[in-house]
C-alpha cells in the first residue's frame, strides 16, 4: 500500500471534517463510526489500485518486446492501460495526459 495507516487515519479526519462542513449533510453515527468506515473505503480504494496498478504492469511487460521502465513508450502505454482498467470499472475522467489535441 502507497499510504501508510496513519496517513489513511489522517485521511479519514480531514473527510469526515470536510462531511460535516456540508449543510446538506446530517451526521447521526458517531464520529469515530464514520471514520472507521471512510478508513475501510480508503483502504479498499488502495488495494484495487494496488490490482490496477499489477494488472498495467503485467501488460506491459507481455509485450512482444522489452520496453525500459521510465522511458517515453512505457509512460505513455502506463497511462493507456491503466485509463483502460478504470474504464472497465466505469471510472471515466479526463486526466491531463489524455488531452489529444493542444490548442494554441
């Protein structure tokens, strides 16, 4: 896991803070309860994108030639593959790198 428990902690503080800032939300559980749960979303978050981030790897390298970690070619198939496994779990957003045309 990229994070270490106590950022995750630190994490589900600065949510459940930024939560009961919101008007339109009420909080009826206790404040720990809610973050022990945000705790377990974070965490869940960060094992898939631990399984994401495995599965980009494991394509990459299938390729039928070698392709140098940190080079220009890896990057950019990094980036492909890994917008390609969010979108079969229907997480679709525009990242910077996946502008295709610069305007000027």
């Amino acid at each position: 896991m990229k994070l270490s428990h106590e950022k995750l902690i630190q994490l589900s503080h600065r949510v459940l803070t930024a939560i009961e800032q919101v008007d339109e939300i009420e909080v009826f559980d206790e404040p720990n309860a809610i973050r022990q749960e945000i705790l377990k979303v974070l965490t869940a978050l960060l094992q898939e994108e631990e399984k994401i981030e495995e599965t980009v790897r494991q394509r990459i390298l299938s390729q039928r030639r070698a392709i140098p970690e940190g080079g220009a070619e890896w990057d950019i198939l990094y980036r492909k593959y890994y917008s390609d496994e969010l979108r079969k779990l229907g997480i679709t957003f525009n990242l910077p790198w996946q502008h295709t045309s610069a305007r000027f």
